[in-house]
C-alpha cells in the first residue's frame, strides 16, 4: 500500500483490531501458497526457465515443511 508493504492475513480485518493467527491457520496458508507455487512450476519449466524452477521449487518446500518452534 503505496510505499508500504503489510501482510493480508485476514480479508474482513478492522483497523485496530485485534486477532489471533493459529498455527493451524498458519499453516494452511503456507500450504495453499506452496500449491500455487507447484502449479507455476509448470510454467516456468515450459518457459525454459530453470533457475527459476530451482527457486520456487526451494521455496514450495520451505512452505510445505512442518515448522517446529523454538
């Protein structure tokens, strides 16, 4: 948002309020992007684009992994 970048975590959000992200809901949002990540590999690799495959595909497995906390 014009110089400012912020994260979308809840459509409905009010300014000001205040919500709580569970791990589950976490991680069903790395899931979902890490699908939309394995459907642009095809892309990328029709494209010959294969550094960019490397990438995402690095990527789609970092947000596919179980997260521990520390």
């Amino acid at each position: 948002m014009g110089s400012q970048w912020y994260w979308d975590l809840k459509p409905d959000y009010r300014r000001g309020e205040l919500f709580r992200v569970s791990n589950v809901s976490l991680a069903r949002s790395y899931f979902q992007k890490a699908r939309k990540r394995l459907r642009a590999l095809g892309t990328l690799f029709e494209d010959e684009a294969y550094s960019d495959v490397i990438r995402e595909a690095q990527e789609l497995v970092e947000l596919a992994l179980p997260r521990t906390s520390s």
